[in-house]
C-alpha cells in the first residue's frame, strides 16, 4: 500500500508540474487564451474579485499556475526521486495547494475537469498525511531501501576483509582485530 501512496503521489507531482508549466508559460505567451482555447472563460474572469488588477486577462493566471502548480510540484517529485526526508511534507503542501487552486476554480467557473483535479488533490493530501504517520523507515526510506541494504553488505563485506588481511599479515593484535570485527558489524 505504501508503493501505491508514493506511486500516486509522484505521478502526480509530476503530472502536475508538467501541467502547471505548459499552461502557465502558454497563458503568459498568449494573454487572451488563444493557445489555450479559453477565450469563453474570459467574461467569467472579469467578474472574478479584483479583476480590474488581476484578470483583465490570462498573464496573472500563467503566472500564478507557474507559481502555484509547477514550481512546487516540480520541487515534491524532485525530493521524492531522491527520497528526502520531507518529501511528504512536500506533497502535503502541493496537495493543499491544489485544493485551493480548483476550489476556487469549482466555485466560479464549476467543470468536470476541476472536480477531477480537486479529487487528485484530496487524495494527494490523503496519501501525505498517510505516510506521514507511518514510523520512520516504514515509508521505504532510509533502511529499507535497497541501495541502502547493499551499500550495509558491501560495508560489512570490506570489515570482514579488513580483518583477515590483519591476521593474514601478522597483525594479530587485539585493536587490529577487533577493528576489523566493527567495522564487519557496522560499529
């Protein structure tokens, strides 16, 4: 179940990065939706609080969608690729970010794709909160991973050899040896 959390948790990330970055850079490029298609949504932003500032067109919202969608998510699958110690932080924070983003979007401007959005978020949250809670390591960092278990074997491997080549050459003092023996058990 923990490799299906993270599973979703990082396609996600990245499909919403991805996301967050071709409609924010294609809203920025094209300020009256053009690229996008959206010029129908365009009368439903005028209406939008302080559309005289923000929404008398789509640049706000590029910049905003890059801000908001790509960058953070982008950043959740970098630090779950390399296995950080907050990457769930990390999602918990995209998923509420993405809660908030198609909220907003459910409430002045209701679609299916929204709704869809804003169910991938409430599970993300889910997810993060989730393996949050689960003890340390049992979320598939640290010791359980397997490049972790391999670097261990190869560490006690070289201590086990460190301390035949100590008795090998002569060297059959109690430090000698026993360094060895450490270093085979990690100590």
């Amino acid at each position: 179940m923990r490799r299906v959390a993270r599973g979703f948790l990082m396609v996600a990330s990245i499909l919403n990065g991805l996301s967050g970055l071709i409609s924010g850079v294609l809203f920025i490029a094209g300020p009256d939706g053009h690229f996008l298609q959206a010029g129908a949504l365009r009368p439903v932003i005028e209406t939008l609080p302080l559309a005289s500032v923000f929404f008398r067109d789509f640049t706000w919202i590029g910049v905003a969608m890059l801000l908001a969608l790509c960058i953070p998510n982008t950043v959740a699958a970098a630090m779950l690729l390399r296995r950080s110690e907050r990457q769930y932080v990390a999602t918990l924070a995209c998923g509420m970010l993405l809660l908030l983003w198609t909220g907003f979007e459910i409430v002045y401007m209701f679609s299916i794709a929204a709704l869809g959005y804003f169910t991938a978020g409430v599970i993300s949250v889910l997810a993060s909160i989730w393996l949050l809670r689960l003890p340390q390591g049992a979320a598939g960092e640290c010791l359980t991973s397997a490049s972790t278990r391999l670097a261990q074997r190869s560490h006690a491997k070289r201590g086990a050899s460190l301390a035949r080549y100590a008795q090998h050459v002569g060297h059959t003092g109690a430090a000698d040896a026993d360094c060895g023996q450490r270093l085979a058990i990690g100590g």
